[in-house]
C-alpha cells in the first residue's frame, strides 16, 4: 500500500506539507500543491479519509461538480442541485458540492482526500479538461453530459439533438418555412458545452431536412438582449414565422420583444422552447416546449453511481428521448 511517506519522497517535501496540500488545512504554494498532486497521481496514492481505506467503509457521501461558470442559468443548475440531493438522500447518502469554475482541482482534491465515494459532474463541455482525471483517477462518476468522445465514461443526459430536431419538425409539420433558434449566451457556445452544440446541430438538421431558411443566434439574458436578437433576426430573416428558444431565462422577454415589433404569438409567430416545464408553462403565452428533466437526470445519475459503487454494470450512455407538450404558442402557418 502506498503511503503518505511515499508520497513525500516522490515530491520532495515532507510528509506533513502532503497532508496540508490534500487536507487545504494550511497555505501550500501552487507549485508545491501541483508536485504533491502529480506524486499522488504518479503512485495511485488514496488518502485514507480518517481510517476509512483501512477499514473498507465508505464515506457515504458523492460529490457533485457544479461549475459556476459565466452563462449558466442558476435556476436551472439548482433544480439539478436538489433532484441529486433528494436521490442521494433517499440513498442514504449526503452530497458534497464542488463549484469551482474551471479545470479538475475540486475533483482532484475528493480523490486525493477520500472526502466523497464518487462524482457526479455537470456542465459538460464536448472536450472536457476533467476527462483525463475522470478515466484515469480511482474515483467512480457519472456525466449528466456526453463528450465527443465518451468511451470508459458513463453519462446520462436528455437527447438534446434528438429536442432539436423534434423542435423543428413541430414547426416544419405547422407549415412554417423560416426557422431560428435563439440559443444560449455565446460565453456556452465557445465553452463547446455538449447539450447546447448538440441541440444546434439538431436544428441546423431538420431545418435542412425540411428545406427551411434558418439562422442560429446565441443570446445574453435581458430585455435588451432579446430586442436586439429579435431586431437582428427580422432583418436578416424577413419571412420568419417560427423560433425555437434554447435560452430559459428570455422566453418572456423574447414573447414581449416580438408583439412590441407587430408579431403576436401564435398568430404571426410560433415559438417553442427547450426548458423546464414550469418555465414554459408559466409564461406570457404558454409555450410549446421540450421538458428538460432535471429531476429525472438526477436521480438517474445518482441511480448510475451507486450502482457502479456497488460493483454492477452500468451502461455507458443513456440518453432520455426528448418529449414535446403543445402549448398556446404554436399553431399553423398564417393561422
């Protein structure tokens, strides 16, 4: 078994300076810190956690990466938060919550210390820089996200390619022949976060499929933001008569900008949206929408993880298949 001490000797710092470099008990230099992780790594070291990697037992807690990263909807991530939490619970397990913005240190961290049993990682991007932890540290986990390439992982997510694509054959089957999709802030666009290049590329398909003008934007979040994406989208896209919205937080703003231009929802335009049902159901015009399954991706990943805890084999991805409720905020070209 390898021991702190040989963790020290391979970084060449003593074995106390390990222990506050793992435990963050004590300032350690950055440099320190990194020769001290790349030892850990090196040698497959595994703090014992109190005693637990002597003793067998488990912490009984997972760790769930939560990203707070510029563009992501708070909303959203906290209905995500809670359904792991619930799940967890039900489990008889706590959640360790891990909200650093960038890279693989909070993970790195709960392998190295034992805090948590497994992980749980959201916000995936398509080439995430947790992957090389995640295949090849000892910690299990689950991606509510699929990379580009996502073998040795497992992953769970709502077929966001598939919503797209659903999104515009509503549209295409109502008549409509000038589609456009309002997406995420552009901030999630150059992150290449999976689920939002995925659902642009489903749309950018059916739309071909069917022989539809299309223009993709991405949007901030604001009033102002969407009068300038709406402003934008009628000049360049005269004939527009559909919009699907990826972009929770403008389904309101987005409705308002529209009718102040002389484009009233349905009659003029019909718009859907991929996004909590609460949200799309609660808006100025109830809207045609797509479910994100933010309760059931977390206790589906949950359900993933302790099953690789226990030993059982887990799929390597599943993905839900999108589900369209029709709302007042689609009806048939020139309705």
């Amino acid at each position: 078994m390898v021991k702190i001490t040989d963790v020290a000797r391979r970084a060449g710092v003593s074995p106390s300076t390990v222990s506050y470099a793992l435990s963050g008990k004590r300032p350690i230099s950055d440099a320190t810190r990194r020769r001290v992780q790349a030892a850990v790594r090196e040698l497959g070291y595994r703090a014992d956690g109190g005693g637990r990697s002597r003793s067998g037992a488990r912490a009984k807690v997972l760790a769930l990466a939560v990203p707070m990263r510029p563009g992501i909807h708070v909303p959203v991530v906290t209905q995500f938060a809670v359904s792991v939490v619930t799940a967890a619970r039900a489990r008889d397990h706590d959640v360790l919550l891990l909200t650093q913005a960038e890279g693989d240190e909070g993970i790195g961290r709960v392998t190295e210390t034992g805090l948590a049993d497994g992980v749980i990682v959201t916000d995936v991007q398509l080439q995430d820089p947790r992957l090389p932890l995640l295949r090849s540290c000892s910690l299990p986990s689950v991606l509510i996200g699929v990379p580009a390439e996502a073998d040795g992982l497992t992953c769970v997510d709502l077929d966001f390619r598939a919503a797209g694509e659903l999104c515009v054959d509503h549209l295409a089957g109502l008549g409509h022949r000038a589609v456009a999709l309002v997406g995420s802030p552009p901030e999630v666009y150059v992150r290449r976060t999976a689920f939002a290049r995925r659902l642009v590329e489903g749309f950018t398909a059916a739309a071909d499929r069917h022989g539809l003008a299309s223009a993709v934007l991405p949007c901030g979040t604001g009033r102002e933001a969407a009068r300038a994406v709406v402003e934008r989208l009628l000049r360049d896209l005269p004939a527009l008569t559909a919009v699907v919205v990826h972009n929770e937080p403008l389904v309101d703003p987005l409705i308002e900008a529209f009718e102040e231009l002389g484009m009233r929802v349905p009659g003029d335009l019909s718009l859907t949206a991929v996004c909590p049902a609460p949200v799309a159901a609660a808006a100025r015009v109830p809207v045609t929408s797509v479910a994100v399954p933010a309760a059931e991706l977390g206790a589906r990943a949950v359900h993933l993880l302790v099953r690789k805890l226990s030993g059982a084999p887990v799929p390597g991805t599943t993905l839900l298949p999108p589900r369209l409720t029709e709302r007042a905020s689609t009806a048939p070209r020139g309705h």
